[in-house]
C-alpha cells in the first residue's frame, strides 16, 4: 500500500516502462485524496483511461497540493478532459504541467477544457505543456488565450500542426500580458524562447 502518513510533502512516482496499474492508481487516488500535507506531486507513467480517471478523480477532492506535474504518452482524451475538471477544483494549485510528448491521443477538445481550467483558476501562477501533436490550431490558440493572467507560462508545440493564428495568439500574450514574467513558446516555426517581464 502507498503510506498517507502525515508530514509528506512530496511524492513522485516514476514507472514511464508500463501502463499504471489499477490497484496502484486506485491507491494513489486514495492517497491523494484523504492527505493534507501533501504539497508537491508528480507521475510519470502510461495510463489506460481506466487508470486516469481514477487518478483525476483522487486530485479533484485534494485540497492541500500546490504543484502538479503529469507525464505520460497514453494519456487519453477522456481522462484527459477529466483532469482539467479535477484542476478546477483544486483551489491549492500553482503550478501545472503536462508533458505529453508522444501522445497521440489528446487534441483539441481536450485542451481547450484545459485553456477552461486555466482561465477560471483563481490561484494558478505557472502552466509547461510540451507535446502533444495532436493537438491543432485551435487547441494551442485556447491555450495561449487562457495563460495571459498567469505569471509563467511554457509552450512547446514542436512537431503539431500550428499555424499564423498560433503565432499570432502568442504575440498577443506578449502585447497584453500584464502579469507574466517568463513567457516560453517553442513551435516548429515562428517566435521561439521568448522572455517578457
């Protein structure tokens, strides 16, 4: 079993070889769930849709994490989407990151819910997303128009399928922002690496 003992304030679980089993993310949605110490959470693993709907419905009642981070290749539109239900809930977070390199599964509609979550967080700071290719225009635009109240932000969209309107909605963060400090936008054209304070 995985310790919910008090005091932890970190935890990071690293088994990218496999797909998450579901006693194993049935624990850590449990523990996610009933600890109030925990600060800093990180997973790196493949998830089946199953194993991320627990994971998603294990942070949606945590109050006390304030950085999030979640690495996986198989993470899939459903789970996806029921993350960014779960982000909205968490009133404690942030710091959010998704590195979804690989993933060919999550597209529009999905971050779109995410740009959603973002755009009506209230305590969210920072947001890294690197990957996925699936994800089009429209998906990066929501995106990049969700973030402009944050204080850092990373985009990495190298390899997706953007165009001028991507680009465009970065310059616009860059132009309209009064609040980021770090602006990041890494793409296979366009503005790259870009800092603003």
């Amino acid at each position: 079993a995985i310790a919910r003992k008090n005091g932890m304030e970190t935890f990071n679980i690293d088994i990218a070889s496999s797909t998450l089993p579901l006693p194993v993310a049935a624990s850590l949605a449990k523990m996610i769930q009933e600890h109030r110490t925990l600060l800093h959470f990180k997973v790196r693993a493949k998830f089946d849709e199953e194993s991320g709907m627990l994971l998603a419905k294990g942070l949606e009642r945590n109050e006390s994490i304030v950085s999030l981070g979640i690495t996986s290749s198989t993470l899939e539109d459903q789970a996806a989407a029921a993350l960014s239900v779960a982000v909205q809930q968490m009133r404690s977070l942030k710091s959010l990151t998704f590195f979804l390199e690989d993933n060919r599964s999550v597209g529009d509609a999905t971050a779109e819910a995410w740009a959603n979550a973002i755009e009506e967080h209230n305590t969210l700071e920072s947001f890294d997303i690197v990957g996925a290719e699936t994800i089009g225009e429209q998906g990066w635009v929501a995106i990049l128009r969700a973030i402009i109240a944050l204080q850092q932000c990373r985009i990495c969209a190298d390899g997706c399928d953007i165009g001028d309107s991507v680009h465009q909605a970065a310059a616009d963060v860059i132009q309209r922002s009064t609040s980021l400090i770090s602006f990041t936008y890494n793409a296979s054209s366009g503005p790259t690496g870009s800092d603003i304070g």
